[in-house]
C-alpha cells in the first residue's frame, strides 16, 4: 500500500479485500495523516472482531475530533478491521474464524487468514507502534486496561504512558497480531474496554485518554490528560469459572479489589433450591465480569488479577 500522501491532511484508501457470495466488494477504509515534522508511525486499529463497538466509536471520535492532527510522525487508522463481523453483529468473519489467531494469514488461506496476511503484508511494515483496540467478548464487560509484555521494554513504556486503570502483563498469544507484529520490532498495546455491542462511555473515554498519552509520550504531541489515578499493574490474572449451572448473580465490583474470603458472586437454580457463594480465594482486582444472569458449568465469570507474579 503506498502511504506517500500530501503532508497536514487526512487521506482516505477503500482497500478491496474480499467479495460477498452476491459479488458485493469488501472494501477496508484506512486514512492517514502526516506531519510535516518527522516522527513515528502510529497504528490506531478497532473492529478486528465485528461486534467490539467501544473501540469503532473510539475511532470514530478521534476522526470527527480530528485527534489525528499529529505535530510529528505519521498516524495510521483502520476504524473497522473486521468488515465482515460488523455488518454481520459477529466477533468472526463468515467462515468462522478469529482474525486474532489467524496471523501471520496466508494470502490464498481461510478467509480470516487472508484479512490477517492483508495487516501483515500492507500496513505493520509502515509502523513503528500501535494501538488495537477491543472490547469484552459476549457478555464480558472488560474494566478498562491495556495488555503488554511488561519484561519487554518499548512495551512496559507504552503501556506505562496509556496508564490505563489496569496494566495487565499479557503474554503473546499464538498467532495473534500483537505477536507477530513484534516478532518484526513492533510495539502494539491491546486496549480492552466494556462489552459487545454495547456502547461505554467510561471505556470510550479512558481509550481516548490514553491514546492522547501514547501521542504525547512518541512526542507527536503536546497535550494529553494526566490519568485519574495511578495504573494498578496485574501481575497474573486468571478467571474464575462456574462450578456448575444456573443463574449468575454478580456482587463484586468491576474494577474493584476483593479481600479474600470476601463474595463475588452467587450461583443458584431457578426453583430456590440451590444456593453457592462465589468467595475470593485470596485478595485480587476484579478486571471483567460476565454479566449474562444465566450460565453453564465451565462458564467464565470473573477474571481476577494480582499484583505480584
């Protein structure tokens, strides 16, 4: 793709990807805009699964703000990644698959393959760092935070300077674009706020503050707001799962720190005849619940972190 653009103003790119069965083309909007000081280039990306909307309209407000108006560097933004998933209320492509465990993609593989080789062949060569943003899958609100490898440095510096809520040190996931782009030097953050399908101001708010932080910190500009608190950094995070079915009632806080031996949550049968406590095994911050009432045996409800490894 060439990003050889006219410096100072916002450029637009439909990039055909793929065709409907009716032979309706697939096209992914991209704009980009450039300084007229050199600097770093910056991914901003939302809708690599169609049904996270938070991270769309964070995108959607950064253009109409015009946030892009970078001092230095270069800002590249993909709005709706994930075409296919927005239009169908899917966290998929039609074939099925995750977009996010299809990378590096294979030009003639799956259809998500094929969007994934698409980023890695035309857009993270451009890049320097990026900002993918998500939201909680199904009925997963996510507190908002951002996931890095805190032992790699450009990584903890970035997500340091997004300072969301939570700073979650989050291994790479196999073949995932986090992964993969760092396996070529680039430092991407994963931003995981609310819930599917769902707008959030709170997570929409704390994306857009912390992606002015980023810009701040890569001195591609001069202002940003300074957090609401400091970062609390998860360690180790791990979810705890429901021992068996019925309906969910949540009672700890999102966002919250638990004692242990404190309840999180009550799950009990439909007919009044079965009640079980949900209790803290050890002190921890509650990151997401699952907000649907009625679960399965296995079903996440709570993800948990700690502080020390």
């Amino acid at each position: 793709m060439d990003f050889d653009l006219k410096k100072e103003k916002l450029h637009r790119q439909n990039i055909p990807t793929a065709r409907l069965p009716s032979g309706t083309v697939i096209e992914i909007p991209i704009f980009s805009y450039e300084a007229k000081k050199d600097g770093p280039t910056l991914l901003l990306m939302a809708g690599m699964h169609g049904d996270e909307i938070n991270g769309v309209e964070i995108m959607r407000r950064i253009i109409t703000k015009k946030l892009y108006e970078v001092i230095a560097g270069r800002i590249i933004l993909v709005p709706v990644f994930n075409v296919f998933g927005f239009i169908n209320f899917s966290r998929e492509v039609p074939d099925g698959k995750d977009v996010n465990r299809s990378f590096p993609g294979n030009k003639n593989g799956s259809l998500a393959s094929q969007f994934a080789y698409f980023m890695m062949d035309e857009v993270i060569p451009h890049i320097d760092y990026g900002i993918d943003f998500h939201t909680g899958g199904k009925q997963i609100n996510n507190y908002p935070q951002v996931r890095a490898m805190l032992d790699d440095p450009k990584n903890n510096e970035l997500a340091q300077a997004f300072a969301a809520p939570f700073i979650i040190n989050s291994p790479f996931r196999d073949k995932s674009l986090r992964k993969e782009a760092g396996k070529l030097g680039k430092s991407i953050l994963v931003y995981e706020a609310g819930e599917s399908l769902k707008l959030r101001k709170p997570a929409i708010d704390e994306g857009l503050a912390g992606m002015k932080r980023v810009m701040k910190f890569l001195e591609m500009s001069d202002e940003a707001p300074a957090p609401k608190k400091e970062p609390v950094i998860i360690q180790k995070s791990t979810w705890t799962r429901a021992s068996r079915a019925g309906l969910h009632y949540a009672q700890a806080r999102n966002g919250s720190l638990v004692q242990k031996g404190e309840v999180k949550g009550v799950i009990s049968d439909p007919y009044g005849e079965y009640e079980k406590k949900i209790k803290a095994t050890q002190d921890c911050y509650i990151l997401s619940v699952n907000n649907n009432p009625v679960v399965n045996r296995g079903d996440a409800l709570f993800h948990t972190g700690v502080t020390e490894k």
